[in-house]
C-alpha cells in the first residue's frame, strides 16, 4: 500500500529458511524500539520494523541480519493515518507471518500549556499512541490466542500513574495504555497470550533531542539498551508491569502514596522549572 502518508512493503511469500519466530516493533528506527528489536533478534526473533523513516529502517535491517542473521521486513508507513494501519496488519496476517511478539512503541511527545499548544498535534498523538496499538492488538491478537502462545509489550511510561501539568495530552495518553493493557490482562487470563506494560522514565535517546527538550547535559536518564532489556525479561517472565530503574520505581511509588493534588502541582513546578510550559512537539 502506498499513499501520500507513507507506504507498507511485504513480500507476498515470507522467508521459510528457519523456523524462527516473527516480532513485529513500531517505532523501530530509533530510541526504545530500535533497542528492542535488535534484542528481539538476538534473542531469535526475525523482526517486522515499522516505522515512517523508510532510510533508517533499511539500515536497522541490514545491521539486524548481519548482526544475529534474523530475516526482517521493512513496513514504512505513518502510524497515524488509520487506513495504512489497516493494511499493514491484514497484509502481514495475508503473507502467514504468525506474529509472536507485538511492541506497540510508537509515539511522540508533546509539551507547554494545553491552551497554548497545537490540537492538532494532540490529536495526531491520540492516533499514534492509541489508535495505532488499539487497531494492530485488535488485528493480531487473535492469531495469537489460536496459537495459545504470544506477548504483547506496550510502551507506556512512568507518567501513566499520574496526571502531568505542562505534559497534559502525553500523560493522559499514557495512562489510557496502563489502563487499557490492564484490563487486557484480565481478559486474556488462561489464553497463553501475555500482556506487559513498560513504564520507563527519562530515556536517553533522540525522542528527547528532536522534541525540544530544553535541558541541559547534566540531565540523567537511562539508556534505551537498559530500558529495553527490562522490558524483554519483564514481559517473558510474564510480568504484568514493569518500572525499570530505582529512582523510577520511586516515583512511581510516591505518585502514588501523595494526594494527587499535591502530585501534580509538585510535577508542574518541576516541569515549568525545566522549561516544558513551552509549547513544543516533534514526532520520534
């Protein structure tokens, strides 16, 4: 499929050499994904990568093949237009890809003052981070329950367990993923499909940079390596929820034990403090 917004390119016939199983990752090209699925095909996995910059997922494949020798396959296309989602996963359940692994990672971030930034960008964020995991669970899931075998690791972050000033449309964003996959979990109980939610916080990669971030070289943050492979152990030794790194796991917990009042002011503070009342937004 091809369109103004992007294009999806399968093969007709997948590669049998091997009976490796299939992981299907957005938001491949970069950060958190990238990191995933090149742990993925270590781990034994041949990787659908998509994403919408087709140069960079090329070059992740070559380095994914030569590296672990995994078969890929490139879907570039953007996330956010709902008709491209619709064909990318009829066209993988068409080729017979018997997707093992879902990683619904795609997305993007958006900061300032909800009054002063773009709705459209807040409605185009809805349709990445919720309507593209919604439409390809959706899709994909049922293959899996048939097989009684299968995990589905959805990205969300630590700001899904409070309300963000500054980061409204991100966060609420978030917490629909936390809320949504829980509930999942509960309805897939006995199925043999596992569900997982990665909350990761300050992630050093080029989400930051490219969304504007206005901070400063001393800002610490995990790397998406580390990020990555807390959430690979968490999601295959089948745990619900996984908060990667102490001072994450902290917050978490105070976000959750402070009145959320008292939460979210103490967050807006910070936030206005490193500049994020600024509006600001680029796609990952």
């Amino acid at each position: 499929m091809t369109d103004k917004r992007g294009s999806v390119e399968l093969p007709v016939a997948v590669p049998k050499r091997s009976a490796r199983p299939w992981a299907l990752v957005t938001g491949a090209s970069s950060g958190i994904g990238e990191a995933l699925a090149r742990q993925l095909a270590q781990l034994g996995y041949d990787i659908v990568l998509v994403a919408r910059d087709e140069a960079r997922l090329a070059a992740c494949a070559r380095e994914l093949t030569e590296a672990s020798g995994a078969d890929t396959l490139i879907a570039s296309t953007d996330l956010g237009n709902p008709d491209a989602l619709v064909a990318l996963a009829d066209q993988i359940n068409a080729a017979g890809l018997s997707i093992e692994v879902l990683v619904n990672n795609a997305g993007f971030g958006l900061h300032g003052a909800y009054d002063d930034s773009s709705v459209d960008q807040a409605t185009d964020l809805l349709q990445v981070q919720l309507v593209a995991l919604l439409k390809l669970t959706h899709r994909l899931l049922p293959p899996m329950k048939r097989a009684r075998r299968g995990y589905i690791l959805n990205v969300a972050s630590v700001y899904s367990l409070c309300p963000v000033p500054y980061q409204a449309v991100y966060s609420a964003t978030k917490a629909f993923i936390l809320s949504f996959s829980r509930a999942l979990q509960t309805e897939l109980e006995g199925s043999g499909v596992v569900v997982t939610v990665l909350c990761p916080g300050v992630t050093l990669t080029r989400f930051r940079s490219r969304q504007g971030y206005p901070e400063s070289s001393s800002v610490k943050g995990m790397s998406a390596a580390v990020v990555a492979r807390a959430g690979l152990t968490g999601m295959f030794a089948r745990r619900p929820l996984v908060v990667p790194g102490l001072s994450n796991r902290i917050f978490v917990l105070l976000a959750q034990l402070l009145p959320a009042k008292a939460a979210m002011r103490m967050i807006g503070k910070v936030n206005h403090r490193r500049g994020l009342s600024a509006a600001a937004g680029v796609a990952s």
